[in-house]
C-alpha cells in the first residue's frame, strides 16, 4: 500500500499526487514510470513519474481524468491508500549535453516532459522549451518548466496565451529566427507528435518522443502496447517509452488507442451510475 501524502488540482481534470514510494524514488529516473493499482481488483493505470524525492522518499504523479479509474483517483486525497505502486518501468532517457535542443509539450505532455528537461538542463544542453496547449486553461507546470528551461515559449491554438499556433508552428519559428536545433524531445497527444516528427523528418533533426499505447502488465508479457518502429515491433513498457520519432508508425498507434473507446465510455457511466446510487 502507498499513502498519497498530498493532491493538489494543478488544471482542468489535472491533478498533482506526491506519493510515498521510498523505493522508487531512490531508483528512478528520467522517462520512467509506474503502473498504479487504485485497490484490489482494480484496472493498472501507467503514469510518468514526473519528479522525485529520495530524501523524503516520494515520487509525484500528475494525472488527468480521462476514465473510470482516473476519476476514481481524483476522488482521493491525502491519507488515501494506493493499493498498488510497481515501478520504476521502462527505459530511462538518454541524457547528456545533445547541444541546442527543442522540448516540445503538448497539454499534459508537460509532466513526462519535465523530469526530461531538468535532467538535459543540468548535463548542459541549453533548452528552449515549447509549452503548448489547446487553450490557456490547459497549459500546466509552466513555471516549473521555465525554472529548467534556457527559454520557455508558451503557445495555445486560440491564441488566448502566449503565441497562437501550433507546436509545428514554433518549431518554425525558431528556425526561422536562425537557431540551429541539434534535437527535439516532443511529448503530447499522438497527433501532435505525429505531426511534429513529420516537420523535424523534413528538417532532418533527431526527435525523441514518448509513447502511451495501451499499457496493462507493464513487463512486455500482455503485447498491447506493441508498436511499429521503422521495420521492427517494439514493446513501449520495456523497449520504451520513448523511441526515434521519425520511424514511428503514428497512424498504427492512433488507431490502436481507439480501439477500446466503446467500452472505456462503458466502464466511465458505469461508475458514475454507481455512484450515484451510492449517493
């Protein structure tokens, strides 16, 4: 069992859990992360560590409520028990001093994308960080990034913070104004990747992206999270999660998330029902 020590509501359907995981915490590293159980019986949820305490032996999780079992967590709050916490999982990120190197957030992008900047910032390479979102009631950790960031760009789609436009259209942007990009990390809505490594593959700069396919034993045994990466089937729980963005087949990862919405929206007015039976 894992006590959530504090939850903080950092935007709309956003939260930010520090959870105790001692373990964790000491082991962890960038790009990794955990497969949480709310109680027994319940669906295994990954989410990104996105920070870390070794010292006080906790880790942070930020999740959006997307479904059953996130809404349940967001009804939890300090003092609260996680029935399971299994981690850390997944490759960490490759770090080291890449040069000038483009960060890329997309909504909820940002909190994988944070334990990756911190750690690039503090092996050297200078970061400008893109912060995009739909709109400005979506972008979050802002300030956090800009503490880890050589330059924080804030962007929405509507224009109602920061620079209007896309993050395809910062990438632009700042090779327009003369900056030699020698790598991008870009982490957001498959969409967006999708659409960021198709500029960056015509640009011919490296881009690293993080998938989130559907995830359920965390160890590569279930095979749902299989990806297309250039010829080759990879498994985004221990060959991942992140992976070169211009051999990644977007189309399949789409296709392949949707897969379950019939039964994901089942599961979401079931529970909701039941609650307000219990009501």
């Amino acid at each position: 069992m894992h006590q959530i020590l504090s939850r903080e509501t950092i935007g709309p359907d956003v939260c930010r859990y520090v959870v105790e995981a001692p373990e964790i915490a000491r082991r962890r590293k960038p790009g990794q992360f955990v497969i949480v159980r709310i109680c027994e019986g319940g669906e295994r949820i990954p989410l990104t560590i996105a920070d870390a305490d070794p010292q006080a032996g906790t880790i942070t999780l930020i999740v959006q409520t997307v479904g059953k079992s996130t809404l349940q967590m967001s009804r939890m709050g300090p003092g609260d028990l996680l029935a399971d916490v299994a981690g850390p999982l997944g490759r960490p990120t490759h770090i080291g001093n890449f040069g000038t190197v483009v960060c890329v957030a997309g909504g909820i992008g940002a909190a994988p994308l944070f334990p990756i900047v911190q750690a690039l910032h503090l092996a050297g390479s200078r970061i400008v960080t893109l912060l995009c979102a739909r709109n400005a009631d979506l972008l979050i950790m802002e300030e956090d990034l800009k503490a880890v960031s050589d330059e924080l760009i804030v962007m929405t789609d509507d224009g109602s913070r920061g620079i209007r436009g896309l993050s395809t259209d910062g990438i632009r942007m700042l090779v327009d104004r003369g900056l030699a990009i020698d790598h991008v990390f870009a982490i957001g809505p498959p969409v967006m990747m999708k659409f960021v490594c198709k500029l960056t593959g015509e640009l011919g700069i490296p881009t690293t992206v993080s998938l989130n396919p559907i995830m359920i034993d965390g160890t590569g045994m279930c095979g749902g999270c299989r990806v297309t990466v250039g010829d080759a089937t990879k498994f985004a729980c221990v060959d991942g999660p992140e992976f070169d963005g211009l051999q990644v087949d977007f189309d399949e990862l789409i296709r392949r998330l949707g897969a379950y919405k019939d039964r994901e929206k089942e599961a979401l007015e079931h529970f909701r029902s039941d609650c307000r039976l219990g009501q």
